[in-house]
C-alpha cells in the first residue's frame, strides 16, 4: 500500500450474525462487519509510524471515487459534495458491545483498544454523527458516476 500496489482501502457490509458465521465453511456467509473501524484501523497504522495520514486519505477517500468514476465525491473541492469524517487523533476507547453500530451487534475487534476515535460525519455537507448522536433526518443521496474512462493514474499501475 505505501508503494501503490495497493490503490485502495474499502470495505463491504457484511453484517452477518455470529450464527451466520459459525455455520460450515461452505454453509457460512462471507466477510465481517469491518466499515466502522476500518479507518481507526489505518490511524493506528499511523500512530505506528507505518503510514501518513495523507497516504490514508489517498487510499480511503481520494482514490476509491477516482478509480469507481464517483462525481464529486472523495476530495475537498468546491463544487464538491462535502463529504467529511473529523476524527479525535488522542481519544482512547475499546470496542465493545455498547459502542458496535453494525446491526448484527459483534465485531471482531471486540476488545481491542484504539487510539483515534471518530467524532464527527458530514454527508453533503450534513452533520449526520456527532459523538456518538445520528441525526436520522439527513439522509445521503444516491451516487453520480462519471461516463467515459477512468483515471489513467490509477488504471496504468498493476492491480491485485
């Protein structure tokens, strides 16, 4: 990921419950709910030294609209949707039971202590999070997707 090998750091939804999961191999659904704390993940990353917090913005917001064509979507631009996480860099927690948002209500990262911590989420421009708080009457938009080819920086490198 630091060398570009890597373009991009996202996520799926897989709120499965934990019957769901410990079923069989071939019987148990795949993935595990993993959007909530896939950017805490990336900030200890860099609490460790191991990447700048510009290369996790690259990876996490800059490159997965450029490389999927989203219309102004992933930067801070004028004209753009504002679209923005402000995250609290010396806030100690723990996942647990009590602060999982995932509606199958487990994370694997049950115990683990992080040392970033989300406050707030703008969606087009609306606070929609604030310390723990959903504003449930602004809702997101359905995306834009640009026509024609994709960005030739990220198409021309090796994809995994």
């Amino acid at each position: 990921m630091i060398d570009d090998r890597i373009d991009i750091v996202t996520t799926d939804h897989a709120p499965h419950t934990l019957d769901e999961k410990r079923k069989t191999y071939f019987q148990a659904m795949s993935g595990i709910p993993m959007v909530q704390h896939s950017l805490n993940i990336m900030l200890e990353f860099h609490r460790q030294g191991l990447i700048r917090l510009e290369k996790i913005a690259e990876k996490m917001c800059h490159n997965p609209a450029t490389l999927y064509r989203i219309d102004k979507r992933g930067f801070i631009r004028e004209g753009y949707f504002a679209d923005l996480t402000l995250v609290d860099l010396n806030s100690l927690w723990t996942v647990s039971k009590e602060n999982i948002l995932y509606k199958c209500g487990w994370s694997p990262l049950e115990g683990q202590t992080f040392h970033s911590k989300v406050t707030h989420t703008f969606v087009n421009g609306n606070l929609v999070y604030d310390n723990g708080q959903f504003n449930e009457h602004q809702k997101g938009q359905q995306l834009e997707f640009k026509k024609g080819t994709t960005n030739t920086a990220i198409h021309n490198k090796t994809h995994f």
